[in-house]
C-alpha cells in the first residue's frame, strides 16, 4: 500500500480495527460503520465507492505483522490532532453497535486512547454518551 492516506481513511481503519479486534465482524458492527458514514459530517467528503477497498486495505495491514501496531500508528501519523477524539468516538461507536463490548474492544480502546495521548476525562465522556445512546429502555 503505497498510496497516502487521507483522514476519512484513517478514521475508516479505526472503525475496522474496532470492529475486527474480537476477531468477528459482525452484521452490526458494518452496519453501523455504513450509516456513521453516510450521516456524520466528517465523511461529507468521502467518496462511498471507496469503503469497501479502504476496508480491505486495513484488514491486509492488520492481518500482518504487527498489524495492529501499525494500524495505530498510521491513524496518528495520519490524522490530524483535531480529529483524535473524533477517532477515538468512532470506534467506541462501532465497538458498542453489538450491544456488549468485549475485552479485547476494551484493550483496543485503551491502545488507541494512549497512542494518540487522550485525556481519560474526554474518554469518560464518550464512552458515557454510547452507553446512554445503546441503552435498552
């Protein structure tokens, strides 16, 4: 992959990397991918034609060595400080979309938090606001 990535890229391997990292992409999980696309301003420049080949271009970084290294670090070297809590609200978004966010969405969570030096205060908040968005009445 040689091609540089742009910040709608980066933000797309988040939510991949959010939804791979139990090792089950599930129907939700890409749903919820597809419609944060389609309706959250960040993406109201991205061509969706792309998703599918971003998407797999991630995958083929993770499935390598080190591949969630990688990926985490490509999405801070990529991503413009600005958008690190943006980031960081995405995959907490897609990790949630099943209803039970497992141990290793938690690990992941706290890799990408410490690699892109969130403050845990911010965090709180997000995670607060998915869990009173999912919440079953």
């Amino acid at each position: 992959m040689n091609k540089p990535l742009s910040a709608h890229d980066a933000l797309i391997y988040v939510m991949v990397m959010a939804s791979a990292v139990d090792s089950t992409m599930n129907d939700r999980e890409m749903t919820r991918i597809g419609q944060l696309i389609g309706f959250l301003p960040v993406f109201r420049d991205f061509d969706d034609d792309k998703l599918i080949s971003v998407a797999r271009d991630c995958a083929a970084l993770l499935a390598g060595p080190e591949g969630l290294d990688v990926v985490l670090e490509t999405v801070r070297d990529t991503l413009p400080a600005k958008l690190y809590d943006t980031a960081y609200a995405l995959a907490v978004e897609v990790a949630s979309a099943d209803l039970s966010v497992k141990a290793e969405e938690l690990r992941l969570l706290s890799l990408l938090r410490d690699r892109l030096g969130l403050d845990k205060l911010t965090c709180a908040a997000i995670e607060r606001s998915a869990i009173a968005r999912f919440r079953r009445g």
